[in-house]
C-alpha cells in the first residue's frame, strides 16, 4: 500500500492524548481516520479518578501541538512553572528555577482539558469518525483487523483498515496481540518502582485563589519518599505522594488507619497537612497506582500495525515527559512521512522506529534517575551549588550553556538520546569540579564554564572509546 495514497484507512486505538493528536494529525494529511476509544467520552462523563489530573507540558510536547496548528488554544489551559519549590523539613520553602533563560519554562496543565481540546479539534474533520466504550479485545495483525466490544451490549464488531496505530497507552491491547502473535519475535519489559502513587487535592482558596505559590512545581523531598504539587486553574493544586509499597515505617502496607496517616503528614509534611482539609478521606478513596517504564521491540509488524505512545515506551513520571514523549512521537511520524513519501507502510514504521526508539530509551532512563534525585538530592547542598553555578551559566551564557534538564527539555531539537549524553556528562564534570573545590568563587565565571566544558568533553572522550571497546 502506497503510504501516501490518501484514500488509505487508518484505524487509530485510543483517544487518549496521543491517540487524538496522531487521529487529528493524518486527517490533516488526508487520511480516513477511524478512532476507537474504550472508554466513554470524557467530555461527558466524568473519570479517572486518582489517575494524573495535571501534567507538566513542554517544548517536546508543543511541537506536536503545533503540527495541528492548536498552539494558541493550548495556552490558554497552561499554568506556568519557573522551578521547583523546594519544602524541606523544618526550613523555608525556596525556589530553584529550572533554567537561567526567562523564556524557558514548563506548565502545569490538565490532562482532561487538553485530551477534550484535541478532541474538539477532531470533531471538526470531516474524515474523523470517532466511537467511544469501545474494548479492544484482540488484533489481527496479518490482516489489519480489530475485534471491539461495547460495554454496554456486550456486542462485539470488527473493524478493518489499512493499518493499525496502536496509541493505547500502557495496558495497549496492540501491542499484547503482537505478543501473543507465535509467528512474530517480539521483546517485551515492564519494571516497576518499589514506590506507587497517590494523588491527593489542595483546595482553592475564596475566589479561586491559591493557598500557596502559584508558579511552581511544589516539591517535597524526604529521601524514601516525596510530595509534588502542581497548580490548577481553579486555584486548587493536584497533589502527588509518592510512597514504598512495603518494607517501611511509613508505607502503602502500614498505613491503614486515618491515624496513621495523619501521624505520617504530621512527621513528614507538617505545613501540607493544615492545606489538605480531607486527607483522610481522599488518602483511603483514591487508588494507589502503580510507576512502571516499558521497552518493546519492534514496535511494528507486517507492515499493517504500529504502536506509538505509552503502548510504546510508557515511562516513570519523573521528568514530566511522559505527555511530551508522545506528542513529540507524532512530529517524529509525520517528519517519516515526509521523508519517506511514496514508499510502502513497512518502510515507514521501519524508519520511524530507528529514529525513534534510542530517544525513548534514553527518556525512560532519565526518568528513573531524576526519581531518585528529587526525593533524594534536591535539597542536598552539592546539587544546590551545581544548580547556582547552572543557572549563572544560563544567565550569563545563554548560547554556550544548557543543562541536563534544559537539553531534556527545552531544546526540542536534539534528541533525548544526545540530551541524556550531554547532560549526564556536564552533571558529572561540575559534581566533581565541584567536591574536589576546583571551582572556587575568586573564579570567573567564564573561566568556571571553560573548565566544566573542558571537563565534559573529556568525559564523552572516555565514554566513547569505553563505548567502543
């Protein structure tokens, strides 16, 4: 099948996030689109309770965005954050800005707003058709045909396309028939955390206001364990706990009790617990759901069926790429489109896949690695000084400097996979300048970031040829 036929039918499953940007995207480019969601329409009906209400929106997500020409509409749900509020026991909150540029920051935005505004978007294509409570229940990959069944009557349908997109998110129904298909060599992980998560609320205060900074990523770091919280519009904050399961004083298995869990807030998150009216009752309502990274090769077969999103690569949450991994994923595919026209679907899913998938690794590494740095060395006076010093440099040199976090994600133009090399490489380099005092305040700036940058580049020599042996 010629790709760029536009008579092609594509049938799309999942009208998450992904999935409705993906469907929006080829309708634009000309494609029948049928999209089928298992759930009921999440403008109507409300949902989701304890899953992530609020996500931190990007650069990486924003190109995305801006292929279906949304960017103005998705502002106005967007609640800036220059940085991470840092509440460490006993002491004053302070604020440690993610960049040392004015122009580079994340928002706090609600996944159902933005979910509901792609969807708008795609009621309005004439060759979308949507079909909601919906259940996947299996995949004919060699023929490109999907077996649904409705929630209600049970009945079951078959749809048939020419290819299958698979944006079902982590439990994807595609991707489990791929596994499950004997003629097909398919390699599957999933890793959990020994921690889950909970979302709890902030109430707004009278008339919408905020019972704390407004314009920040709420962080409290206590080492095992941490609170988020991220800004609404209503002046609520979505609050986030994230906890062991077992094999603590403090965790999922020993808190059982209202008490209990007040006497925990009162050790850990006293200036939290005073702002979050219904602890109790929301702790024990919401479910506690689990953090887990997934890695699946190839993400296509048969040339009639690819999954892309979560049903790819889901991630931990904490580097607030999950939504923006996605996103990006869909300017990725439709980069390949370009590049690849007139040639076969296979090629296409073979060529979005290569230049796809080390990126996505490399997120997913990242992600687990900044968990254990924000409820563990964000308060730490090494990482305090690095960041100092990473700010100055932004400030100072805004062309020359970019820190980990920056490349990751502000500089939607290099890759995850070179953001992670780059930045892990800088953080080593001012660690070790730093502890072994090599970077002394009588020092100039400039002559600070030469050093780091000396640094850093004989770092990657030595990853290279290690990498090479």
């Amino acid at each position: 099948m010629n790709s760029n036929n536009t008579q092609s039918s594509i049938l799309i499953i999942g009208a998450g996030l992904c999935g409705s940007l993906l469907a929006l995207r080829m309708a634009q480019r000309g494609y029948q689109v049928q999209l089928i969601e298992k759930r009921p329409d999440l403008r109507e009906v409300h949902q989701d309770a304890g899953r992530s209400i609020n996500l931190a929106f990007s650069d990486r997500g924003m190109k995305g965005i801006k292929r279906v020409g949304l960017e103005e509409e998705v502002k106005k749900l967007c609640i800036p954050m220059h940085g991470r509020m840092i509440h460490n026991l006993g002491a004053e909150p302070f604020m440690s800005n993610y960049s040392g540029r004015d122009n580079e920051y994340i928002n706090s935005i609600s996944r159902t707003d933005l979910n509901a505004m792609l969807l708008d978007a795609c009621d309005k294509m004439d060759n979308i058709e949507i079909k909601y409570n919906l259940a996947c229940k299996n995949v004919s990959l060699e023929e490109a045909k999907a077996t649904f069944e409705d929630y209600t009557t049970k009945e079951q349908t078959t749809f048939s396309a020419d290819v299958i997109l698979g944006a079902d998110g982590a439990g994807s129904s595609v991707r489990k028939s791929m596994f499950l298909n004997k003629n097909f060599l398919f390699s599957f992980s999933q890793d959990y955390l020994t921690h889950g998560y909970k979302e709890l609320s902030i109430p707004p205060a009278e008339n919408n206001g905020y019972r704390t900074f407004k314009n920040a990523l709420h962080i409290w770091p206590r080492g095992e364990d941490m609170l988020i919280a991220l800004p609404n519009l209503d002046g609520s904050f979505t609050v986030t706990l994230f906890l062991p399961y077992s094999d603590s004083d403090y965790c999922y298995d020993t808190l059982t009790t209202p008490e209990m869990v007040t006497e925990y807030f009162e050790k850990e998150f006293p200036d939290v617990l005073e702002l979050i009216p219904n602890l109790a009752e929301e702790f024990f309502e919401n479910p506690t759901g689990p953090l887990g990274t997934i890695k699946c090769s190839p993400w296509h077969c048969y040339g009639k069926n690819l999954i892309l999103g979560d049903a790819a690569h889901a991630i931990v949450p904490f580097y607030g790429q999950g939504m923006n991994a996605s996103f990006e994923d869909v300017a990725v595919f439709d980069d390949i489109l370009d590049a690849h026209e007139g040639e076969s679907w296979e090629a296409i899913f073979k060529a979005y896949e290569a230049a796809r998938k080390p990126d996505t690794d490399a997120i997913a590494n990242l992600a687990v690695d900044n968990f254990h740095e924000m409820k563990e060395h964000t308060a730490s006076d090494l990482f305090q000084q690095k960041r100092k010093l990473e700010m100055a440099f932004e400030a100072e040199f805004p062309e020359d400097y970019h820190s980990k976090y920056s490349l990751v994600t502000f500089k939607e133009d290099i890759g995850y996979k070179e953001a992670k090399m780059r930045g892990r490489a800088q953080d080593k380099a001012i660690l070790n300048l730093l502890d072994d005092g090599k970077l002394p305040d009588t020092l100039p700036l400039k002559e600070k970031l030469n050093i780091v940058n000396k640094e850093t580049q004989d770092i990657l020599h030595d990853d290279e040829v290690i990498g090479n042996l």
